[in-house]
C-alpha cells in the first residue's frame, strides 16, 4: 500500500506525456520560490507539515531530493488513511497552481486517471527513491525501475540462409494496399470556434469562438483534430478512387485528444462510427484493423488479462472484436482470431495464398501505459504467440506483413519489448516482407539492422502519415503497392504513394482536394524498396550538406507539405537517428552517425524540447 504515495507524481506524469504538454514551462514554474513554497505548503498541509519544517528542507526547486521529500510528505498522508479524494484534490490544486493545464483540464484530468493510477500504485511497491528514480530518471535513482526489467523470450534457432529478395517481373501482377492511420475524428469540431483556447485540444464546444486566424475552418485546422464532414469527404474520395487500391491497413487511434474528459461510451461511439462509415463507403473492401493507443479510457490505458472487474480492458476488447467481425469473419480463422482479439487484441490472419498479416497489441510496449509497472513481461504473451506465428509461416512458406500502431524501435516502446521484437525481426527478416505502423502523426520509416553486422539491412518499419493534422501537419493517407498474388511471389513492398489535403487551401475554397504528393521510388531514385535501398539513402540524406536535396524533400513530405523551415544541425541528426534506431534506448547507432559539429547533448536537448501530442 505504501506505493500509493507516488500517485500525484504519477498524476504530474501523465498530464506531461499524456496532454502533449511540454513539462519545461510547469517545471519553469515550480522553480519560483513562491509558487514552490505554496505547493510546498499544501502538502505540509495535508500531511500536517510546519511551515517551518517546509522551509527547513531548505528545497530550492524540482530536484530529486524535492521529488522524495514530497513521497515522504505523502507516506505521511497515507498514515493517516487519506482518501483517494483528497489525494486527488491535492493533485488537481498542484496542476492548477502550476498552471500545468487550465482550471477545467486540471479537474476533469485529474478525475478521469485518478482511478487507474491509484489502483497501479497500490500494487506497486515503490521506495520514494525507486519513485522518484522512474519518474525523474537515472540522474535521480539508479533503483530498481519496474519499466526497465530485462526478460527475454525463446526464440528458435535455425535461421535460414538469407537470400537476395528477387525483383518481380515487370508483368508479375501487383497488390495495392489503402494504409489509414490517427484519423483522430472530433464529433465535437466546430467551425468558427477558437484554434488557441489554452486546451490540449481546441475548435471543440465549449471552446469560445474565434476570430481571423485563430477560428477553426470549415474543413479542419493544424491545432485541432478532423471534423466529420472531412472523413466523410476523405471516404467519398476513397469510395471515387476505389480501383486504386485493394485492401485497407487500418492502424488505430479513432478518437479525438480530448483525453481529460473522455468516456468510454464516447470512444466506443466513434469506433461504430467510423467502421460503419467505412464499410458504407468502401463495401466488399478487406479492412484489416489494428488498436491505437487513444482507443481505451483512459489514454494509454491496456491493462494485461490478469486485471479484471471495472479497470480491466474487456469492455473495449469484446466491442473491438464485434465491430471488425464486419471485415474479420469471412476468414475461416476467425475464431482463432476472435479469442486472441478478446484476449488481448491481436490477430493472425493469411490473407493471399502465401500472404499472411499479423496484427499487435503495440500497447503492451507502450511506456505511458502504466499498468505494465505492475508486470511487464510480454504481456499477454504476446511476442512469444508472435515467434509461433513466424515459426509456422516459415514452415509453410508464407510471407507477412505486421501492421500496429506504436513503432517498436522509438523511445515510447519499452526496452525489453522493443529489443525482443528486434530479435524476433532478425531471426524471421526471410518471412516479414513489411512493417507498418502509425502512430507519430509523420511520414517516416525505420530501417531495422543485423546484430552481428551493423551496416547490413534487414527490415523495414513504414510509418505512415496521419489523417488529423495535429498538430502543424496537413491531412493525408498511403497506399502500398506489393507484389501481389501468384507463385512465388515475395509480397514485398514495391513502392509507396502519398496523397495530401492542404487544410489552409481547402477552407479558402471550400473545395477539399486530395492530391498526389509524392511517390517513394520516383521522389528518392530508388531502384527499389529493399531494406538496403532505405540504408542507402540513410547514407545519401547524412552526405549532403543543404535542404535542396533528397533530406530536403523527406522533410516536407515529414509534415505532408505544411512545413517550409529547414531541418539542420540537430534536427537533421535526430531524424536520421530515428531512421537507424530499431531498438529504443539504444544510442549507439545514433552516437555513430552524428554530424559535425553536433553532440550527444545537442541531440538529447533537441528531443525534450520537441513537442509531443501522440
């Protein structure tokens, strides 16, 4: 019990990554001497602390030791058996006094996690130094962290002999694949309503209205989510350009960032929405779908099987089987696929003779799913379900695609899952043909590479750009073009095309338009889409030394054409370093490819500084 101490800086923590917020600014502010000593004091408060044993702490900021003695205020607390009430009326008066969100985000916030957090806390022993040490890092605790335990799962040996994958014949014929992903769709959007309301999400009743700039357009807005006459006009244009694609990879996050006062009947509403719209829409096309990380109540949260009751994750599981059973029961494993969907959401399923696509649970990885601090060991079991899967392709000489939401290799991917999954990829890089995940909002991919040889390529990871433009982005979709089916095909990824809508153009005309924004072989001269093609253009975007070449062009089609600045210095190192990085928390393929002039600091500075909305 005594963990339940750390749940207001698990509170902190979650408005921080879970909001988008850059926690700079809150942190800026607790680093003033008054509004320190005010929150100071209403923990001495609560805990029934002088103010002169407050100040005899001699506590200048938010260090490490102002992290533990506010843990010690907080044991204090439980001693005297507080409520969860008055813990989480402490955290709602420290996030307003901070100015961390605004009045209602702070209260409405603070009661949607509140249950969640106090329930993890309290079956996670956590010391103030092991608290302190996961929520402030290292430099605070070099404690036990419970969201870096090592574990590793058995993987087969025996891998084959790699061989070149084959170009097909120019006739061999080809299948297109639709890849939708964060449409993040706001029932709520208003058109004329403020795009700047101090929310984590704007354009959105009760929101004020706007004026000039700041009010939110007909067809959308770059600080808001997609309203529903946009998805409604993405799928009518989807519905005209029907033949150019032949099944959909749909990679989660359906709702919209309000995630302080969400509910589970709002998202449970919008997930019926949109797959009936697609199904209108796109009739007799196979959707093959996948969770997003916005999909449960509240964000991020994907309990493992093993917690039931009114905090288990069963309500969303069972309402996700029933909806995709519109596009996953005309296979003959749809039972299979509905109890692995019921138990912890992924499926396998061969869609092509020797095509099979496998969908994860990328949740089970995700860092800011907090219940995986109670026990993070493949979750599920689902990376060891994955090997047997690959092992079974193998034998029968199938090809697979793995479509999910969160990237493995990035840093919002747990360690231990992330380097298991890297393993697993190396060991079957002959059977997986393509990765494709969402989630970053961005157009990106992820090149993985051998163990043993760091400059061999052996899968990758496409990242897909986002319907929503939040935030600073235009709207947009990918269609793949694969080798498609016949006898010995490799179903590999031939080339990408990407297609935009310009929301500034689109609310000037009132005239949306989906347009062509690039394709992939022709934009970088590639011969192919090999995973060594990747890593040769890795190389070609590190030699040249201005924005007119091929970094150039990958960074405006990064925002789908909405940002005209220019990425050098420790922008372009860390978007390189991201390309090469295939395990999260590992530096080393970033510390080797640095440009001059550009340290390990400069880069490390630059990602705090980048904002996050995912």
């Amino acid at each position: 019990m005594k963990a339940i101490v750390v749940c207001v800086l698990v509170l902190f923590s979650i408005f921080y990554q879970r909001n988008g917020v850059d926690s700079a600014p809150a942190l800026a502010n607790l680093q003033e001497p008054r509004n320190f000593a005010a929150a100071l004091h209403t923990l001495g408060r609560l805990g029934n602390l002088t103010t002169a044993e407050v100040e005899a702490e001699g506590l200048g900021g938010f260090t490490c030791e102002v992290c533990k003695f506010i843990v010690r205020q907080l044991q204090k607390l439980l001693a005297t058996g507080v409520m969860e009430d008055v813990v989480a009326g402490a955290a709602k008066d420290l996030c307003i006094l901070f100015e961390i969100e605004d009045k209602n985000v702070c209260r409405q916030g603070v009661d949607v996690f509140k249950g969640e957090v106090l329930t993890v806390v309290d079956r996670v022993a956590l010391s103030p130094d092991e608290a302190c040490g996961v929520f402030l890092g290292d430099k605070c605790s070099h404690d036990y962290d419970p969201f870096k335990q090592n574990w590793n799962i058995l993987i087969p040996t025996g891998k084959p002999p790699v061989k070149p994958i084959p170009l097909p014949k120019p006739e061999s014929p080809t299948t297109s694949i639709l890849h939708l992903t964060d449409i993040h769709y706001d029932p709520a959007y208003t058109p004329g309503l403020t795009n700047d309301c101090g929310e984590p999400l704007c354009c959105r009743k009760p929101n004020p209205k706007g004026s000039g700039s700041t009010a939110a357009g007909y067809w959308g807005d770059y600080n808001c989510d997609v309203p529903h006459q946009t998805v409604e006009n993405l799928m009518q244009h989807l519905k005209n350009t029907t033949d150019d694609f032949d099944l959909v990879y749909w990679t989660g996050d359906l709702p919209a960032h309000n995630v302080w006062n969400n509910s589970r009947d709002e998202v449970l509403k919008i997930l019926h929405t949109l797959v009936n719209m697609t199904t209108q829409y796109l009739p007799g096309k196979m959707v093959l779908p996948t969770i997003g990380n916005h999909e449960s109540v509240p964000v991020n949260s994907f309990p493992p099987a093993f917690i039931t009751g009114s905090f288990g994750n069963q309500w969303l599981l069972d309402a996700l089987a029933d909806s995709w059973s519109v596009w996953l029961s005309r296979f003959p494993e749809w039972p299979e696929m509905q109890r692995t969907i019921k138990l912890g959401g992924f499926y396998s399923v061969k869609i092509q003779d020797k095509l099979r696509v496998i969908s994860l649970q990328t949740n089970y990885c995700n860092g800011q799913n907090y219940w995986l601090l109670i026990n993070s060991t493949d979750p599920a079991n689902q990376l060891s379900w994955l090997v047997k899967q690959l092992m079974a392709a193998e034998t029968n000489g199938e090809k697979v695609h793995i479509i999910g939401h969160i990237p493995t290799g990035i840093n919002a991917c747990l360690k231990a899952w992330s380097w298991n999954y890297h393993r697993i990829i190396s060991r079957f890089e002959s059977t997986i043909m393509g990765q494709f995940f969402g989630h970053t909002h961005t157009d990106q991919f992820i090149v993985f590479f051998d163990d043993q040889n760091k400059t061999r390529a052996t899968g990758v990871a496409y990242i897909g750009p986002s319907v929503t433009g939040y935030k600073d982005q235009n709207f947009g979709y990918r269609i793949y073009t694969i080798d498609g089916a016949y006898e010995g095909t490799t179903s590999a990824v031939l080339d990408h095309t990407n297609y935009y809508m310009n929301v500034s153009d689109a609310n000037l005309s009132n005239k949306p338009k989906w347009q062509h924004e690039y394709s992939a072989k022709d934009a970088y001269n590639l011969s192919s889409l090999q995973p060594s093609d990747w890593a040769s253009l890795i190389e070609t975007f590190k030699k040249e030394n201005d924005s007119s070449g091929y970094f150039g062009k990958y960074y405006r089609y990064y925002s789908k054409m909405f940002s005209t600045t220019k990425c050098t210095g420790a922008c372009k190192a860390s978007q390189i370093c991201f390309m090469e990085s295939s395990r999260s928390f590992d530096p080393t393929q970033c510390k080797s490819s640095l440009p001059e002039g550009v340290t390990m600091d400069d880069l490390i500075l630059y990602e705090r500084q980048k904002p996050t909305h995912c």
